[in-house]
C-alpha cells in the first residue's frame, strides 16, 4: 500500500486512535488479517472470528514488526479502533486505489473466475508491474486485502469479485473502481442464494454498471457466446468488447481443438491480428478463460502475437485447480478440489475423459471421479447432483467415488438410474474411505479427477495420493 501516517490512517477510516506513542509513525507494509504473516512495517486488522480472535494476537503482531493494530477494542498495542474492521479495510482500500491511479481490472463470472484472473495476471506482467490476488480473495474482506498490495510502481491492479447476493458487487466495485470490467459467465454456482439464473445475471451485471462511459476510457469486456452476459452490453455506458468463438465476437477462437493430452489450441483472432495458441492448462473450458484473458491485455495495448506467446506459456497460480500430476507408477492426479459448482464439475468431467484419452498410451486408460458435494444450491441441489452423476456416465468415466452424505448419493443414484451401472459408482462416507478404496484399486496409467466443493476438503484425497510411497512424483 502506499504509505500513511497512523494519523492518515484514523482519518480515512473513521478511527479513535488509542495506545498509539507518535500519530506520525507510518505504515510501509501490507495490510494483513493472519498475525503470523505480519511483515515490518505492516498494519494488523484484528478479526473476532467463530474459534480465533485477532485481538488476542495484537500484541504479538506488533512485537513481530506491525506497526500497529485496526481493531473493534482496545488491545495490549498500539491500535485504531474502528466500529468495523471490515468496512474500514474498504475504506482504506478505497483510498489507496484512487491516490495510486494505477489500471484497475475487475472480472467476475459463476466459474473459471480464478483460473483467468491468474491469466490475466500473467498476460499484464508482461506489460508491467502487476498485483493479483492469491487464490480467490474475491470478497468483502479478501478484495481489500488484494488492492492494499498496490504500490506506486504498479501499473495494473487485478480484482477478482465474487457475489452471494444482490449489491455484493456493487459495493466492491465501489472499493476499487475499474476501469476495466470482465464478465465471465452466468451459470448455476450459489443457486441457492439467488434463486434463478436470470438473478445471477442481475447481480454479476453490477459490475458493468459500474464502469465508467466509453469517453472516461471504461470497457465491459463480456461473453459473446453467453446470452444473459451479452445481453449486459445494454446495462452499462463503457465500451463493449466481446469475447468468445462466436463470429462476430472482438476477441475470438477458431478450429478450437483438443491435444491427445487434453490441452486445448486454437487460433486467435483479435482486431490486430491473429496467432495460434496452444495452452498448458487442461479442457476445452480454458479457451473461454484465456478469451477473456486475451481481451483484457489487448485493450492495454498487447499485440495478439505476444498474447497468443503468454497464452502459450501461462500456467496455474493459484493450487488445487486442475493441478495434473503423474506419479512415478504411472497414475495421474487431477486435483481440482479448491471448489466446485455445475457448470466447472462437468467441465472438469470432460477434461477428466481429455486427459485420458490419448497420448503415447494411446486409449484404455482408465478414468477415476472422485467427486463430493457442490453446495449453495439450494432447491437445485438434486436436480443438479443428478445430472453430473448421469454426465459421467455419458462421458464414459471408468469409476465414480460419490464421496460425503446426502448430496454424494444423488451422485452415485444418478450415475446409476443413467447406465444401471453396478461397481461403476460406489458412494463412500469421507476422504478417508475414498483414500482406501483407490489405494486397493487404482492401476498403472489410471486417471484420477479429485473435485468438490471447498467445505468438502477432497483435496486430502489427492494429497493423499501424491504421498504415497510408491508413488513419488515424477513430475509432468
């Protein structure tokens, strides 16, 4: 963040300073909310959380080089008292972002919010100094955090911005206002919440309704092949680029196809040129995620060669999202269990079949879905459970572990109401059943798919895997 005084500090963000020896002291390094990542110079925002209270840890933050502590209370440290630490952390984001200037990108989307954030950070960071947030600190708490990384010498500053009702974006949009906007698009994640998907679409809309007019340089970049995301184009005054494999999309893919190995090239269309990309990411879905990616970096002045060059070499930043490992005996781990809706569980299932279906092997590999619950979805639960089960069955899957309770059964039934299958699915309590029964059966060559939602915590299964003894890393 750009240094403040504590005095700045109180000011911005509405505090009664209290302990504090020298109002003048400033604050050089980063915000935090975890005391043991606390760096000199930092400022340390006390949480009361469910099982741990930050307030119990001001002094130790201090002592270990915080300058001082945003906090509800008073505290054994120097400290700024607020009524709410998060609404202050918004402020002062806020703040920041505007004395910065610097390129702000926001993006947002039911699925693949992540994966293109982590694209479009590395596409930018060819063009300059860039922040982006680790993983997917795309809320209220999360979003400030990420803009508080900004420094004067950054150039371009990526937001990730995730909603569970209506107004959640408008008001990050508010935080840190883009110059930039991204839409992704609307599908079934948090159904439960919204209750429709035409109210998915009300909400992410916020966003481009948030942008500046096309003369104030704001640009809605939005899904052409997604009806309710191009249907935006009307909600916002920012200039609209569209993205996707339709014809008359801005940024577009042609002969899109898929590698014996399950990663995707394409040729890249942009107005100043075309190239060809051929991704390290696997399935077909990232060719959307890299559009949306590609577009973002053109309107900050990328060639498309030189896209289609970062597209080429980009990776993943973020863990547990189709992270493909192959062990030394031969069986490869899928671990795309950071989190799980619809519309990625089913395009995760075909990059599952992708992966397995070629290469030096060639076919016959067998394929493994070790799948748990997708939660938020409200009365849509079943139905949507169902349909993934059936959809492994029509992908041809080898194996379904429907791992967890009410939820894994609707996996497993629909599985087997689709094919009648028998010992082609099986329903297993937790992780660690599901660790058990792949230890006893998987074979050479095996391909294992590991996805779920994050409260699920599936990643233990892949974990699990890769530490086997006989089955070290040989890396891919």
């Amino acid at each position: 963040m750009i240094p403040l005084s504590l005095a700045d500090i109180a000011e911005i963000v509405s505090g009664r300073p209290h302990g504090i020896p020298d109002d003048q002291l400033k604050v050089t390094g980063p915000v935090v909310i975890d005391s043991r990542k606390v760096e000199p110079g930092g400022l340390f925002a006390a949480y009361a959380g469910e099982r741990v209270d930050g307030h119990d840890y001001a002094a130790a933050a201090v002592a270990d080089g915080a300058v001082a502590v945003l906090a509800t209370r008073p505290v054994d440290a120097p400290a700024i008292l607020v009524d709410d630490v998060t609404r202050a952390l918004g402020a002062l984001a806020r703040h920041s972002v505007s004395a910065l200037g610097t390129a702000v990108v926001a993006l947002t989307g039911s699925a693949g919010k992540t994966s293109t954030k982590d694209l479009i950070a590395q596409l930018l960071g060819e063009l300059g100094p860039t922040v982006w947030p680790p993983g997917s600190l795309n809320n209220e708490i999360g979003l400030p955090l990420t803009a508080l990384r900004a420094g004067a010498d950054t150039r371009h500053l990526v937001l990730e911005m995730g909603a569970r009702g209506k107004g959640h974006i408008r008001y990050l949009a508010e935080l840190t206002p883009p110059r930039i906007g991204a839409v992704l698009n609307v599908g079934t994640a948090h159904l439960g919440e919204f209750g429709g998907r035409q109210q998915i679409a009300e909400a992410k809309g916020e966003l481009v309704e948030s942008l500046p007019s096309a003369a104030e340089g704001g640009v809605a970049v939005l899904n052409a092949d997604d009806p309710l995301v191009r249907a935006m184009a009307a909600r916002t005054k920012a200039r609209v680029v569209l993205f996707g494999e339709s014809a008359d999309a801005d940024i577009r893919a042609e002969d899109v196809r898929l590698g014996d190995d399950g990663r995707p090239s394409f040729t890249l269309h942009t107005p100043s040129g075309c190239s060809d990309v051929t991704m390290r990411l696997y399935g077909e879905h990232h060719v959307s995620n890299a559009l949306a990616a590609a577009a973002v970096a053109h309107e900050l002045g990328m060639p498309a060669s030189q896209i289609a060059q970062a597209l080429t070499s980009a990776g993943t930043l973020s863990r547990w999202r189709m992270e493909v490992t192959e062990r030394a005996d031969g069986v490869t781990v899928v671990n795309d269990a950071y989190n799980a809706n619809p519309d990625s569980m089913k395009a995760a299932l075909r990059a599952l079949v992708a992966i397995a279906g070629g290469g030096a092997r060639g076919g016959g590999r067998r394929t493994w879905a070790v799948l748990g619950e997708m939660a938020e979805l409200g009365e849509a639960a079943l139905t949507e459970h169902d349909a993934v089960g059936r959809l492994a069955v029509r992908l041809n899957v080898s194996k379904l572990v429907a791992v967890g309770g009410r939820e894994a059964a609707w996996l497993d039934m629909g599985a087997k109401n689709e094919g009648s299958w028998g010992e082609e699915s099986v329903h297993v309590s937790d992780a660690r059943a599901a660790i058990d029964l792949l230890r006893s059966e998987l074979r050479p060559g095996d391909v294992v798919l590991v996805k779920a939602s994050r409260s699920v915590g599936l990643e233990q299964v892949a974990q699990a895997l890769l530490a086997d003894a006989e089955g070290e890393v040989a890396g891919r």
